[in-house]
C-alpha cells in the first residue's frame, strides 16, 4: 500500500503552515529540568492536546502526581494520551514524542533567540526544540491534518504517548505505560511503536535505530564551610570544596574517553570480527563525526572505533558544576558547597542498578585518598536501561520500506548513543517491536546551541511517518 500522491502533496503545499505550527510550539519554553520553567511545560502539553483534538483526535490528559526537584516538590506535567481508530483489521501503531526541551539562553552561544523560531537562507528552522523533539512530534501530527481535511481513513489505528519530562528522566511515564499497557487500557491491542526522536548518523544518509544506551546520572555533593569564604582570608588555611571536587570528577574519565572507574568497561563483551563488520558498513566517516562536532577533535582515526564509541561501548561525561562562580569578572570566593554532575551512558548487560556499586565504591575510595576535613556524598538523579531489539521484524521492513519510498535510499541500521527510558518500557510493558524512526540529521545539534531541524527534513520527515503507516498496512495484508 503505496502513499497516497494526494498525501504527499498535501505536504508539500502546507509546508508553510507546518512550519508557522512549529514556530508556535518553540516559543514556549517548555524547559522539563528548570522549577521556574514548569508553566510553560504544562501549558506546551495543553496546546499538544488542543491540536490533536482539532484533528479528531480522542484526546487525555493525566496526571502524573508529583516530584521533588532541587528541593521543591513540584506537580509533573500530565501526560497526553490520544487514540484515534478502532478497526480490528488495520493494525495499531504507538507513536510516542516528547514536548519538553533543554534549557537554552542567547548567553550560553545562541546566534539567535532560542525561543523564537528563525528560518535561515539555507533552509535552517533554529530554535530550541526544532529537532528534539517538537519538530518530529509535529510530524505526526502534520499527517492527521492531511487525513482529517481531506476526510480520508488513516491505513491503522493510531495512539498516541506524548510526555513533558522526557529531558529530565521520564519521572512518572513508566508507570503509566505499565498500566495503560494492560486489558481496558490506552494502550491495548497496540501491535508496534514507533518513536522519533533521534537522528541520522550524517546529513545524507536515514537510518532506522534498534537500540539505544541507558543512562545513570549523577550528583558529586562537597561541602564544608558553613558560607563562601574569602581566598584572601582562607586561602591555604581551609579544605577547600572546590578543590576536592575537582580532584574527584579527574578520577572518572581520561582525556581518551576510557572510563577509569574499575569494573564499568568489563562488564561489556568485546566486539568479535563479524560484529565489527555491521559497523563497518554504515555510511559514516570521521568527518561526519568533526563536522557535528564543529570541530576535528574526533578521539580517533578509526571509523569503527568511533562508532562503536558511540553505539555498544559506555560512555562518561563531565556535565558541570553548581555552586561555583559563573559570570565576567574575577569573583574570589571559596563556594561552601559545590556539586559536580556527571552521567554514565549504558549498554547491555548494564543497568543503573548494576552499575552503582561500581561507582560508588570507586567515589569513596578516591574520596578517602584526599584526606579532606569536607563533607561528600553521592546522589544518583536518575537512570534508564538500555534498549536492543530484532531488526527482522516486520515493523523494520516497514521503516524501509518507507525510507525507500520518501528519499530512494536504503536507510543505515544503527544503535543510538542517546537514551529513551521509555522505549525499553514499551517493549517489555506491551512486548511488540519498538524502532526509531528519525527526523533529524546528524548535525542537528539536539541540547546544543543554535539546534536546528533542516526545512527539508521537517517536510520529507513528515512525509516518511505517513508512508510508515501505508507501509505497515501494506506488510499486515
């Protein structure tokens, strides 16, 4: 079951539109891990439910309880739910996105406002959220625009999960997975999911994604004076906390990437010679890796050891320090207590659960070797497993079916080096095929300053989840 031409055109004519509905979903500043920012993200999920509502969508809102979030409890943003379709011959496919961003400031290296959606020459649409994940979530719903104006029957029945705390750990999703996934829930007799919101390994080449890494993520909490202290005062006359933290965040990576807490990198096998050749054959080179990187500072000359790097190997990460001086000028404080936040991305056989005694016992180890009079502790912020899956199942050969029918290519199967919580919850919750469908390139800059989603990609992307539903309809008859 082809797409319809009369679909694909359709996209194609309200390309301006969709991307004015863009415009409009990056201007709120759905920001999941900042408390001041908590408004917006609900008023982001309520403006997700009025559109899926305009376009005949069953539309619910639920509510997630509460959080605790740098020392405030905080109501979770509800989570949008939507059904539409209930033929017991067309299959049903899950869609799943998430509508909360990163925090972005124009300070932190922004050409523009990351708030404000600005279409470049090239073809750019800049702004926070474009590709991670608003522009795909819109996707979906760029397709039910063409199906609900024209009247038109969708191939499959369609559910929707959509979420406001995907960048701060999911907090709440997956309990409602789990009992929406059981008889009489939103989520039963689903035969799939499909989730965008991850992206091409280059700017030429789709991929379809079968697994992704975990994340453990970390909190290294020093204290010790009872305020901020003067250097001239108490320089070299006190433990400082700065100076401990700084010693023990050096003792949990090299400059090379290797993770220097003992037992980490063991737990993961080798690749043999027959895996190394699936990497191997992926269209990706160093270049691709410098150029989403804006500069050539790649950790080697080896494409496969790089992707690997990026796909089945752990990786840790140094993601910043709170409680120490930021800003212009020459500020001579001693901070009386500073956190350093790291994260640990997981493969198989990994798990936040059996990875922690690993660091913990190295932490404390390290700690002890200071001999500091100062306080330490170790918080763990929040975690999710890691995810692999068959690519021979049916849902797959929709994906490139798809991906053959909108771009003419065999799309790249790639792990993901990015974590979803969720999509491992899907799986073992509902026990179908989960795969990842991208919007995005390489390039996109996801978390980073300047994130864009190319025209063309927002467009063709939208174009490839409506031939997926054709596709999948195709395969079930």
């Amino acid at each position: 079951m082809v797409a319809p031409k009369e679909f694909l055109d359709f996209v194609d004519n309200n390309a301006d539109a969709f991307i004015q509905r863009l415009g409009e979903a990056v201007a709120i500043k759905s920001i999941s891990g900042d408390p001041a920012c908590r408004p917006e993200v609900f008023k982001m999920m309520n403006w997700v439910a009025q559109k899926f509502e305009s376009v005949g969508v069953e539309v619910q809102q639920v509510d997630l309880g509460k959080h605790i979030m740098d020392g405030q409890e905080l109501q979770l943003p509800n989570a949008v739910l939507g059904r539409i379709g209930n033929d017991p011959k067309l299959r049903t496919v899950l869609c799943y996105a998430h509508a909360d961003v990163q925090p972005a400031n124009v300070s932190d290296g922004w050409d523009t406002d990351p708030f404000t959606l600005t279409i470049q020459e090239n073809g750019k649409l800049v702004g926070r959220g474009s590709t991670d994940d608003k522009g795909p979530l819109l996707g979906w719903l760029n397709v039910l625009q063409y199906h609900y104006d024209n009247k038109k029957p969708l191939p499959v029945n369609l559910r929707f999960c959509f979420e406001g705390m995907e960048e701060s750990g999911s907090e709440g999703l997956d309990e409602l997975v789990v009992r929406e996934s059981k008889p009489g829930g939103w989520f039963e007799g689903v035969d799939c999911v499909c989730i965008s919101d991850n992206y091409w390994l280059n700017t030429s080449t789709p991929v379809l994604t079968y697994g992704l890494r975990g994340l453990a993520y970390y909190k290294l909490n020093v204290s010790g004076p009872a305020r901020d202290l003067h250097s001239g005062v108490f320089g070299r006359t006190v433990h400082e906390p700065m100076t401990d933290l700084i010693r023990l965040m050096n003792t949990l990576v090299d400059v090379n990437g290797k993770i220097l807490i003992p037992g980490v990198d063991d737990m993961v096998m080798a690749a043999d010679v027959e895996e190394r050749k699936l990497y191997e054959a992926l269209d990706y080179s160093i270049k691709d890796v410098e150029q989403s990187a804006g500069a050539p500072i790649a950790l080697s000359d080896d494409k496969v050891e790089v992707l690997m790097g990026r796909m089945r190997m752990p990786s840790l990460s140094l993601h910043g320090i709170e409680g120490a001086f930021y800003g212009s000028g020459a500020k001579t404080v001693i901070p009386a207590k500073v956190s350093g936040k790291f994260s640990i991305r997981l493969v198989p056989p990994q798990t936040p659960e059996n990875v922690l005694p690993f660091v913990q016992k190295h932490v404390d180890s390290e700690w002890a070797k200071l001999g500091s009079k100062n306080k330490f502790e170790l918080e763990e912020l929040h975690g999710g497993k890691p995810w692999v899956t068959d690519i021979n199942h049916w849902n797959f050969q929709a994906g490139k079916a798809a991906t053959r029918a909108v771009y003419n290519k065999e799309p790249d199967m790639t792990r993901e080096g990015g974590s979803i919580p969720v999509t491992l919850t899907f799986a073992e919750a509902l026990g179908v095929s989960v795969m990842l469908l991208p919007m995005g390139r390489g390039d996109d800059g996801a978390h980073s300053t300047n994130e864009k989603l190319d025209r063309s990609n927002f467009i063709e992307g939208t174009k490839l989840l409506g031939t997926y539903l054709y596709e999948v309809a195709a395969i079930a008859n």
